[in-house]
C-alpha cells in the first residue's frame, strides 16, 4: 500500500477529515476546509491553545480534536 492510499484508508474512519487530490494535494485537512491537519499539529506545537487555533482558522473544537485523533492513528498503525 502507498502512503496516499494508506492515509485515506484512516481518513475513511474520521468523516471530519478529507484526503482529496483537488484539496491541498491530498495532504490530509479538516473537510469543508483547506486546513491541513499538519497544521493544527503545528500550532499546537507552537503553544497555541486550541480557542487561540479555532479563533485564528474559524474551526471549533471538534474539529481540533477529530484532527489530533487522525494523527494519532496514522502514526498508530502499521504501515504494512
């Protein structure tokens, strides 16, 4: 299995996060939207909180943490 096709078949589990070619290049984002989950990581790393992130991208709180979810089941399956 390819990566991209590895991160769809997670995203299938999570309806609030797309992987869409036509969005963002298939980088793994909130749907409805072209916020890359990448990027909620990153503000989080960045010492935002999570009402400083849904003010600033216009997400609420769900989205945020459907976000932080998909991450940690991406990185926790086997990619095989």
């Amino acid at each position: 299995m390819d990566a991209r096709a590895y991160l769809n078949e997670i995203a299938q589990d999570y309806v609030s996060i797309t992987c869409n070619k036509k969005i963002v290049g298939g980088m793994p984002a909130i749907k409805g939207t072209r916020i890359q989950v990448s990027l909620i990581l990153a503000c989080l790393r960045d010492k935002m909180s999570i009402e400083e992130i849904c003010e600033d991208y216009h997400l609420s709180s769900d989205n945020i943490k459907k976000a932080m979810e998909y991450a940690i089941a991406v990185l926790d399956r086997p990619f095989l």
